[in-house]
C-alpha cells in the first residue's frame, strides 16, 4: 500500500460507531480521499468509558479509511461528545484604550476573553467560545469589528463546557491509537456545520443529530451558534423498545427496526401496515410474526418523545419561532424511515434529512448523514489550517503545481466566508 502524504482527517468517535473522514486537493478539487467505520467499542452515551476497547475501534477505523486511500493518517481532528457537555451565552464588555481608535486583534481577544468569564463547576473546563456577534459603541449586529473606530467593544458569545476528564481520555485514547491530535471540536457542532448551508446558518436552521446514545441540537442564525444542547438520547431505545416489546435479541430487534421499521403511520398505507415481519425468539423459542403496523406502534411513540424532547428545548431557547430554514436532522438515528414524518408534526416546521456535501461517490458502501460528524471535523480542521496561513498542499508535498489557490478553492468547497 503506497504511503505517501498526510490528508485531512476527522475522526468522530461515536457510541454505536467509529468513523474516519480524510479530505485532500486532488486536481485542484477538495475531496474526500478516504472513509473508514468500524463499530464502536468502550462508550457510553458518547463518552470513552473503556479506553482499551476504544483504542482499539479508533485503531481500526483509521486502518479502513487508510486502505481505502492509500494515504497514512498521522493528525486527525477529533469530535468532543457526550450529553454532558453544556453551551450557554455570554456577553463581555471592554473600553477600547485611546481615542477613537482603530480595533486591534488583541481589542477582539480581550472582550472574548471578558466574555468567558463564567463560574465552572468544579472539574469542568471552557472546551470552546464562539462569538455571535459584536457591538462597536451603539452600533450592533457586527460580525468582525477590526478596524472599526470606536471607543466601547461588546461581544455575545456561545460558550461550551465540558468535564476536563471528557477531552483528556479522548486525547489519551487518540494517542495510544498512534495518532496526534491536530485539532479537536465539539462534535455535534461540526455535525451541523457539515449538513446547513451558508444560508441555513445565516436565515436560522436547527440541526438535529441524533446518534446511538445521543441527540444534539445546534442553533444557527445570522451565521453563529445560539444555542446547542445534547440529550441522553438515541436511536440504541428505539432499538431496546423492539427488543423488549417484541421479546426479541438487541441485534435482531436492530435488524428488524432497520430493515422493517417505520415510525410514522402515515407512511403505512393500505397493504404496507400488515405486511409480516419475523421476530426471531429468545431463548429457543421458536420464531413469531408480527405487522409492521405493530411495529410501527412501538417505534412511534418513542419517535414522538425524542423529537418533543428536542422541542421543547428550541422553545425555551426562543428560537422556535426564529427558524426560518427550518429542521435538519442527520446521524444514523435520523435514517430510521418515518422520522422526517414525525418531525414534521412535532416541530411544524419544515424538515429535510442532513446530507453532507461531496458525498458523492460514497453513498452506495456508506450511509452519508451518519457521516456528517466526521465530515464537519475533517471541515473544521481545513478551515483551521486556512487560517493558520499553513498550506496543506506544501505541508504534506512539495509537488508543486496546484499549490496556488488552495486556500481560496477549500474555501468556496466549504461555503466558507
Ligand atoms: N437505516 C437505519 N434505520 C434506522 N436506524 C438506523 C439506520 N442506520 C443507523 N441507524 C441507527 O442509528 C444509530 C447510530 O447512529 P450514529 O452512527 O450516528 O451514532 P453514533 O455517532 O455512533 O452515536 P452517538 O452520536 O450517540 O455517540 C443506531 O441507533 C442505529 O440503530
Ligand atoms: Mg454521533
């Protein structure tokens, strides 16, 4: 296997799986060069809580991804998960030092930092700060204040916290796999800004990813994040309610919810709703049949449960009204058929399922909304390495040609301002 050079790599370490994304400047087109996903091992409800099993899936999934491209990953950009991790805003204040002067970068550094002023609990840490927007003396609605004149600075933030021991195991992991971590994000962060557009983000959109464990909801509007929470979730009660009310196995009730599975009656029309499903028993028991009807009746009400869950938090976060592009829901728990239904009634609101772009290629082996994760950090740490000046292309090869506007082509590819 040739191994050469060193791609852009996300790796979203998931509760039901591990995945890979590697992107790379082929013939002056970002690309995605390799895809890896192995099922997960060691975590519960998004958090690492056997390292060994843990290391071992991300050790797998990286190998895949590399098989799959011939590229050796040394630097990933890891996703930081869990339903323990909070967001919250913030505002901070400053008095811009001379008079009247231009805002420097250190101006915009000080009232970011003013603005994280927050008082932690005990073991918990600040694991990101994202500005909203800014307020240059009686002017507000700003996106990027330097260079303006002006005497008073203000910032709105949206500030995620997380326990210290989250983002430790997850590096210790990373590394005991052999790989460094270049970058690392809120993962369900990275899910919503790998599945809404430039516009989604600006005219107002929720993302909803919704995992094996987890849901995580990000709120987008003008551009920036105003709200974002993660429940305790997942598509893995879907499954367990089958198992229970079907006196089923778990992965046979995975199967079933998979193959057979509906959570909206309104896609079980006429013939569709008594079409036979086979439970295979437990315990030696010999196999039943039961409806789809049946198990729809199951799936349903959870859906409904999940999704008010989710809605009730856009409510109190007074953004309901606010969301003019309206749901997008993506992860592997959105792929169960009906659920776009389901939302649509929770929410009354319009609802698409969260693909990210450039998939293309790809559909056929792997699903693509349960890639958005590891999609959006493979963005991030692009967008990371724009910013830094550092040219990927001269990073990883002094091919030469093809160099020049890099930073301008991965910018267009990830709608990027
Ligand atoms: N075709 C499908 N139909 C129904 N459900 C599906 C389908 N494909 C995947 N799922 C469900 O999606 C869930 C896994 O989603 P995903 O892979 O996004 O989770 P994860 O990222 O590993 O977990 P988490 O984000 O909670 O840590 C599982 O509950 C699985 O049953
Ligand atoms: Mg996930």
């Amino acid at each position: 296997m040739p191994k050469t050079s060193s791609p852009i790599v996300g790796l979203d370490i998931g509760t039901g799986s591990v995945r890979v994304v590697m992107v790379e400047l082929i013939d002056g087109e970002v690309e995605i060069v390799g895809l890896g996903e192995v099922e997960s091992r060691g975590l519960r409800k998004g958090v690492i809580s056997r390292p060994d099993l843990a290391v071992e899936a991300i050790r797998r999934a990286v190998e895949s991804a590399e098989r799959t491209s011939g590229l050796e990953v040394s630097h990933v950009c890891v996703g930081l998960a869990g339903a323990h991790i909070r967001g919250e805003n913030n505002e901070g204040r400053i008095a811009v030092p001379g008079r009247h002067r231009e805002i420097a970068k250190e101006d915009i550094d000080r009232v970011i930092e003013t603005a994280c002023a927050i008082s932690l609990q005990g073991g918990r840490e600040i694991a990101d700060v994202l500005p909203q927007e800014y307020t240059v003396d009686d002017q507000d609605g700003i996106d990027d204040p330097l260079g303006m004149l002006g005497s008073r600075l203000a910032v709105s933030v949206h500030i995620l916290t997380s326990p210290v021991a989250a983002k430790q195991s997850i590096v210790s992991s990373v590394n005991r796999a052999g790989l460094h971590v270049a970058d690392l994000y809120l993962a369900h962060l990275a899910s919503a800004e790998a599945v809404l557009s430039e516009d989604d983000r600006e005219y107002g959109a929720a993302a909803i990813n919704i995992g094996a464990e987890t849901t995580s909801l990000a709120i987008y509007q003008r551009g920036a994040v105003w709200h974002s929470a993660i429940f305790p979730i997942g598509g893995s009660h879907f499954t367990n309610d089958i198992a229970v009310g079907l006196r089923t196995s778990m992965p046979e009730a995975e199967r079933i919810k998979r193959t057979s599975g509906c959570a909206s009656h309104l896609l079980l029309n006429g013939s569709a709703a008594s079409e036979p499903v086979e439970v295979p028993g437990l315990g030696g028991k010999g196999p039943r049949v039961v409806s789809r009807q049946i198990l729809s009746d199951i799936l349903e009400p959870r859906a409904e449960e999940l999704l008010s869950h989710v809605q009730e938090e856009i409510r109190r976060s007074g953004f309901d009204r606010q969301l003019s592009s309206g749901i997008v829901l993506t992860g592997g728990g959105a792929l169960l058929r009906g659920m776009n239904e389901v939302a649509e009634q929770v929410f009354n609101a319009p609802v698409r399922l969260g693909i990210p772009e450039r998939f293309v290629g790809f559909g056929n082996q792997f699903e693509p909304a349960a890639f958005s994760t590891a999609v959006g950090l493979a963005m991030h740490s692009a967008r990371r390495e724009m910013s830094s000046g550092v040219d990927h292309q001269q990073r990883r090869s002094s091919e030469g040609s093809g160099n020049a506007g890099f930073g301008d082509r991965l910018k267009s590819f990830f709608g990027i301002r």
